[in-house]
C-alpha cells in the first residue's frame, strides 16, 4: 500500500498540534499560579507600606522644618520685641540768649540723652550723655552724668553703683528745663552746691515710713586747692580718673508726706578737699536744707546751702565759709489749655564768707516768665539785676530761652 504524500495544510496543522503538547506540558498548575499570585500581592503590599513610610516621613520632616523656621522667627521676635519693651529712649535740651552786663550771645548751652533698660523686674540701668555748648573746639563738652545699675533689694529698699547724681538740692537731681524757673539755673545751686555734681560710687536708697525716705552714698570727693581758691565747683572731678585717696560720703533725708509738698537735708564729709595734696587744708562739711512745695497754682522754692572748710589754707582766703540761700515764688494759671507761670527769685551767696566783711557777696534778683505750649517744652523770659559788694562788675539785663524734654 502506498501512502500518499501529506500537503502543506497538513503539516501546519501537525506543526501546531505539536507546539500545543509542548506549551502544556511547560504550563504551571494551578496551585503554582495560586503562589506565584499570592508572592506578587505580598511584593505590591510591601511596596505600598514603603512608600506609605517615605511619604509620613517627608510630611514629618518638612513639618519639622516649619516648625524650627517658626521657632526661630518667633524667638528673633520675641528677643527683639522684649528688648524694644526694656529700652528707653529720652532726653532734654535748651538755647540762650543771654543780653548781660558780661555777655551779650545765644548759645546752645545742653543736649542730653538718656538710655536706659530693664533687664527684670528688679535689676535695671541709667545713663545720661550730655554735649555742652554744641561742639566740643571752644569751650564745649562731651560729658557722660550718668551711668548706673540699680538693684532693688526689696520693693522699697534699693541699691545703685556706678556714676550717679549726688542727692543734694532740688535741682541736682531733677534739673530738665520744663521743671524749673528762669532761663538760667539759680546761682546758689550752681556755686554753693553745685551743680550739675556727679560722682562714681555707690548708694542706698529707700522708704523708712510712709512720707520719709532717706540716700546715702559714697562716692569720689573733691579736689579743690589754694590755685582754686578752694572753691568747691573747681574741685568735681566728674569721673575722671578721679583721685579717690579721700572719699567722700552724702547723706539725704527726704519728707513728702504731703502732696506737693517736699522737705529735704542733705549733709556731706569728706576727710580731705584737697585729696591730701595741700597740706594746708583738711577736712569739709556741706550742709544743705530745702522747701519745694506747690499747692493749686502757687509755688514756694527755698533753700540754703553751706560749706565749711578745715585748714589754715581755705581760711586764708576766706574759703573756710562758703554759703549762700535763694528763695523763689510762682504762680501758674491755664492760658487757652496751656500754661503760664510767674516767679521772682532772690539769691544770695558768698564763696569766701569767711573773710569776716561783705565784699565778696554776691545778690541777684530775677523775675521773669515759663509759658509752656506743651508740658514738656517751655519758653522762658526773665531780667537779671546784680549787685555785687566790693565790684563795680554788675552782671545786669535779661534773658531768653527755650528747652524741652522727652
């Protein structure tokens, strides 16, 4: 039997029907499948919490980052928002004109500024920095007048070191042009006292009982000689690399028990004026006494002030003694909502009283007026009429000025 030769339609069909006994016999089962599944789902699982984790992560991280950019924001705010709180910022200033027997010229005589912080509750600093005379190429100055840290050991008791005021007079302290009479301040706190005196030291302060507080300080004395005539205000130091071979010390009691009223005494010693450098003077007492009352629109300014100098050296000259009083009415009434005051003041005084006769004794009348278009910066007039004993140089005419605070 012969066997007929197979075509091509034949031989792709036996082609294909071989290909598909091999593919199934290549073919997993179906419990194969069923892991080779179950492997792919784990892995897409794994994948998903992976990248579920990266995503917190970034979230958590940037969040983070916000937060430190926040913090670091907030806290530069905060610093300098507390440290703008804690500072501050004042001053004063004012401008003569003086038309006198001795001068006739508009000077710039003070610009202060002060600058202070509070560093807690209970523990702060002052400063005062003063240029006077505008520039410093004439006759001008760079001063520092202030520059303390004061301490508050209880709510009335408080302690201070550094440069400060002496408490002594009412203008020493307390000396801004609104707060007093007359265009220049009062010969009898300029020479006797004198003021504007500060020294580095230390110092207590405080109430004793209700209406009394006393201070009490020691500090750097002065330096005063027979080339000075011992004359007290020749002899401040100011600070300076001041001589402290002879310290002094100040004490102040002080009664305002009365509003409007104050009465206060101050006394200084100091062991040697001449801080041991002139053998023919020793020791110094002050002794000073004050009434600042106002009550309505009336006001009384009094006060006395006196030296008294050891040694055969001040007493030559007549220094040994050095005292002098003023006493001043007032009288401010409202102007359209502003104000106007009136005073007169008589001062006396003698930086050689101890000579024994009346030709070194200075008087001085003023009477003038304070209108303040503001309570902070005033204008002020007044005339001047001198009359000094044993002179022919009477220092007479009238002055202007105008001075602020802030």
């Amino acid at each position: 039997m012969r066997f007929k030769p197979c075509s091509s339609t034949c031989l792709a069909a036996l082609l294909l029907a071989g290909n598909g006994i091999a593919s199934a016999a290549e073919m997993p089962s179906q419990e194969e499948m069923w892991k080779i599944i179950q492997q792919q789902q784990r892995e897409i699982e794994a994948l998903k919490a992976g990248q579920e984790a990266n995503t917190e992560k970034v979230e958590a991280t940037a969040e983070a980052v916000e937060e430190t950019v926040a913090g670091a924001q907030g806290t530069h705010t905060s610093t300098g928002s507390r440290w703008m709180e804690n500072t501050q910022v004042g001053g004063y200033g004012e401008m003569h004109y003086n038309n006198l027997d001795s001068k006739d010229e508009i000077d710039f005589h003070r610009f202060v500024l002060f600058f202070g912080h509070q560093f807690t509750d209970n523990l702060r600093f002052f400063s005062e920095l003063e240029v006077e005379h505008d520039n410093t190429e004439d006759n001008g100055a760079v001063e520092l007048e202030q520059a303390y840290v004061e301490y508050d050991i209880t709510p009335s008791q408080h302690a201070k070191a550094g440069l400060f005021l002496l408490p002594v007079g009412i203008l020493n302290e307390t000396h801004e042009p609104p707060t007093f009479y007359g265009v220049e301040r009062n010969p009898i706190e300029k020479n006797i006292i004198p003021t504007t005196w500060w020294a580095g030291g230390i110092a207590l302060n405080g109430e004793i009982a209700p209406g009394w507080s006393y201070d009490f300080a020691i500090h750097e004395g002065l330096d005063t000689s027979a080339g000075r005539n011992y004359a007290v205000r020749k002899g401040r130091q100011k600070t300076s690399e001041a001589d402290a071979n002879d310290l002094a010390s100040t004490a102040r009691i002080k009664w305002t028990g009365i509003a409007g009223v104050e009465l206060a005494a101050s006394v200084q010693y100091q062991q040697d004026v001449t801080q041991s450098n002139d053998p023919n003077a020793g020791h110094a007492w002050l002794y000073e006494a004050h009434a600042d009352i106002e009550r309505g629109p009336f006001g009384l300014r009094a006060l006395y002030a006196m030296w008294d100098l050891d040694g055969s050296g001040p007493k030559s000259v007549g220094a040994d003694e050095q005292e002098g009083f003023y006493i001043e009415p007032s009288y401010k009434f409202s102007l359209f909502d502003q104000q106007l005051g009136v005073f007169a003041r008589y001062n006396q005084w003698d930086n050689q009283a101890g000579n024994g006769n009346s030709d070194s004794e200075k008087k001085q009348l003023n009477a003038g007026v304070n209108y303040w278009p503001h309570p902070d910066v005033v204008l002020k007039a007044d005339v001047q009429q001198q009359d000094n004993e044993g002179s022919s140089k009477n220092d007479n005419g009238f002055n202007l000025g105008i001075g602020y605070q802030f």
